[in-house]
C-alpha cells in the first residue's frame, strides 16, 4: 500500500517555524553569555536544534516512510545534542558559582514562551500528519515552552534570592525534557519502520 503523501500546508509551517527559532537563537545566546546563564544557554542550543530539525522535516516532505523513519530515528539522536552541551555547560560553571542576572533571565525567558507557544500551536495541527518527523517539531516545541516556564521561574526566584542554583535546575530540567523527547521520537520512528516493513510483505 503506498504511502499518504503529507499535508500540503506543512511545507510553509516548517519554514517559518524555522525561521523564528533561528532569529530566537541569536538572541536568546547573546544574552546567555552576557550574563552566564547556564538555562539561556540550555535553552538557546534548543532553539538552533529545533530551526534544524524543522529545515530537515521540510526537506524530508514527501519522502517514503522507511526514509522518514531514517530521518525520524536521526532527529532523536539531535534531541540528546543541546542535553550534552548543557551537561558540559554545568560542569564549566561549577568554577564560577556567580548568579545570573534575574530580569535579563526573566525577560529572555518570556520572549522565548511567546516564541515557542507561537511554534506549537502552528505544528499543533500537524504533529501527527507525518509521523515522527512533525511529532519531532511539535515535541521540541511543546517541551521548550515548559522549559521557558523554568527559566522564569529561576529568574524570579533569583531576583529574591541571588544564586545560581536555579538557573543551574533549570538547565538540568531542559537536559531531561530533551531525553525523554528523544525517547518519544526514536518510539515514533521505530513504529514507521515497522509500518513500511509491513507494507513490503
């Protein structure tokens, strides 16, 4: 049985999707190392991930679903990129346990929900149209949005209490959410290549 062919408006969607995480990026890491934000950081690695991620689903339209699963099961591997580099991230700031600023932190942080709620509810329409790949989009999205909710949270708190450990567990939160979307996505990949085996017996 061949394949359905994927939703036409997705091209469109991907694309500007694209394009607000990869403006977002550029800000979000000028401000992570002004202030030394290791969640900024965190965060901002997700933004130039996701502008990856979206450039590949839109390259990947039309593909046959063993080659989106192919795609699918190297997005998963993608995902667990930004939780690396804030791992190493953490360990770097352990010898410099200076605070962020909060209302930098803060403001960052807000800008990015608005960002991302915006990506989500433009793939939220589409996170099952095309397998694993939209499901890897909407995913990154959808869990950026809880990170942001994070990183205000560490902002506020710091502004009352000035510490790093904050910033430092929602860094780590955003590493774990990352994790378990990749675990998602590889599950997701996994199925379709079930689905094309079936297909070819």
């Amino acid at each position: 049985m061949p394949d359905e062919p994927a939703s036409p408006p997705l091209r469109p969607v991907v694309a500007r999707v694209a394009g607000l995480n990869l403006a977002y990026f550029a800000v979000e890491i000028a401000v992570a190392l002004a202030i030394g934000s290791v969640a900024l950081i965190a965060d901002s690695l997700d933004f130039l991930e996701d502008a990856a991620i979206n450039l590949l689903i839109f390259a990947g339209l039309g593909w046959s679903l063993r080659n989106r699963a192919r795609l699918g099961t190297a997005m998963a591997g993608i995902l667990m990129v930004p939780a690396l580099a804030t791992a190493y991230a953490a360990y770097e700031k352990v010898s410099d346990m200076s605070p962020p600023a909060p209302l930098p932190l803060t403001l960052t942080g807000l800008g990015a929900l608005a960002v991302n709620l915006t990506c989500a509810a433009m793939l939220a329409r589409h996170r099952t149209g095309a397998g694993s790949l939209t499901r890897a989009a909407y995913l990154s999205a959808r869990n950026d949005a809880y990170a942001n909710l994070a990183i205000i949270a560490a902002g506020l708190v710091t502004a009352l209490q000035p510490s790093p450990w904050p910033d430092l567990a929602a860094a780590a939160g955003i590493a774990i959410l990352n994790a378990d979307s990749a675990g998602d996505i590889f599950r997701a990949a996994a199925a379709e290549r079930r689905a094309a085996r079936d297909a070819e017996s």
